[in-house]
C-alpha cells in the first residue's frame, strides 16, 4: 500500500469512527473540555455500558480520545484542540448547537474546597490555569519525577514561576525532598478539569490559610475566599474572583 492509499485509509477510519451516531454523542460531549466517566457516556450514547466500553476502544485506537486514571475512575477527555476543531468544523455543516454541561455540585462545593490538601473546584482550577498562562509550570522531566508515577501529568516551575512562588512564602525546596509527588494535574470532580495537586499545591493551600486568602468551612471541604484573598488573587495571579 502506498502513502496515498494509507493516508485515505486512515481517513476513512476516523470518519466512521466520528460516523456512528453514539460515538458522535460522546465525542461532542467531551468537546466542551470536560472529562466523563465511561458510565456518564453510555448514558449520553444511550447504549449499555459494555457497549459504550466497545465505542470508547474505537475511539482511542483512532487517537479521538485518551483516557486519564484517577483512583478508582477513569475520565476520558477530547486528544486534543485538533479533534475539537475537526468537530466544530462539522457542527457548522450540520447547523444547530448542543446543549451545555451543566455540574450538579453544590454550588459552595463547585467554586473552592480542598481535595485531600490542596485547592479544587473553580477556584482550584482557575489557579491551575492562570499557573500554566503566566509560564510558572513546565512539564516535568522523567528524573524529576517520583518513583512509580506514570510522570505523564507531573509539572516542574520555570525560573519564573519558583520565584514569584517563593516570594508568597512557598518552601519550594521543602516540597520537593517530600515523599510524593511535587506537583502534578488533578481533575477535578466538578469542573472535570485538571487543578493542581502534589506537594505544590499542598504548600499552595497551606500559604493561602496562613495569609487568610482563603478561610475553611468547619464542618466541610468548603473553602471562602476574604476580601484580602480576592485583592491578593487579583495582584499576584491577574486571577479576578
């Protein structure tokens, strides 16, 4: 087989991949850059979970979709703006829009709580992306990274990044000589987005209730954001609450 001949090939397994009408349904549900669950697919498909587990193979043999463990759950997402842009494209040929994810989560819980030790919900998530937009985060090296992780969502800080982050009073050489990971993408339960997690986020976390950024409920994971926190957020991050 020629290149020409493959490359039509491969065409035209990613077209009936897309083709099929379940596997349409999860691929444009994953296109608003939130992870699902395989159980939460098969819902949105309206297939059978065996069934759904079948279309998500396809999906991730043709490289639509990959597939990130966390705990007990594996979350499948879009493989990248490539794909999203591949399924904008046909959106606009075939008209009409798709109705939005809407979380379920308590609205206190969604905007901040902990998870474990570090910052989740839409705060935690929108720290996670202001880190990476003002360049402080770096993948990390295979060497750099803990013994057993897999590394694939492991971060390091930029010479930038250390210094602003040592400047709030973050040890950032305490976070690294511990026993875990230094600092790596977590996704989020609500959001279904990544916020950062590992030893950085802890002492991230730890600063921000030291300088009262962030007060915590007492009889829950809810975190509230102070009028010192919001000014601080706003000054260090460009992050307005």
């Amino acid at each position: 087989m020629n290149v020409e001949q493959q490359h039509d090939t491969a065409v035209s397994r990613i077209a009936a991949a897309i083709g099929d009408p379940a596997r349409s349904r999860m691929l444009y549900c994953l296109s608003d850059g939130h992870a699902r669950t395989s159980t939460e697919l098969a819902v949105v498909a309206n297939v059978s979970p065996s069934t759904a587990s079948a279309h998500l193979n396809r999906l991730m043999a043709e490289r639509l979709i990959k597939v990130h463990a966390q705990g007990k759950h594996r979350y499948y997402s879009l493989e990248g703006s490539g794909v999203a842009e591949v399924l904008e494209g046909l959106s606009v040929l075939a008209g009409g829009e798709r109705p939005k994810f809407v979380p379920n989560t308590p609205d206190r819980l969604r905007f901040a709580r902990t998870c474990y030790d570090h910052i989740a919900g839409t705060l935690g998530v929108s720290l996670h992306d202001r880190l990476h937009g003002l360049k402080w985060l770096s993948s990390a090296s295979r060497s750099s990274t803990v013994s057993g992780s897999s590394g694939s969502n492991d971060y390091d800080m930029t010479l930038q990044g250390e210094k602003a982050l040592t400047g709030m009073g973050i040890d950032l050489d305490a976070a690294r000589t511990l026993r875990r990971r230094f600092a790596c993408a977590c996704l989020d339960w609500s959001e279904r987005r990544p916020h950062l997690g590992g030893a950085l986020g802890a002492a991230l976390l730890e600063v921000a209730l030291k300088k009262r950024w962030v007060s915590q409920d007492l009889d829950s994971r809810a975190l509230r954001v102070t009028a010192l926190g919001r000014r601080e957020l706003q000054a260090r991050f460009d992050l307005q609450i």
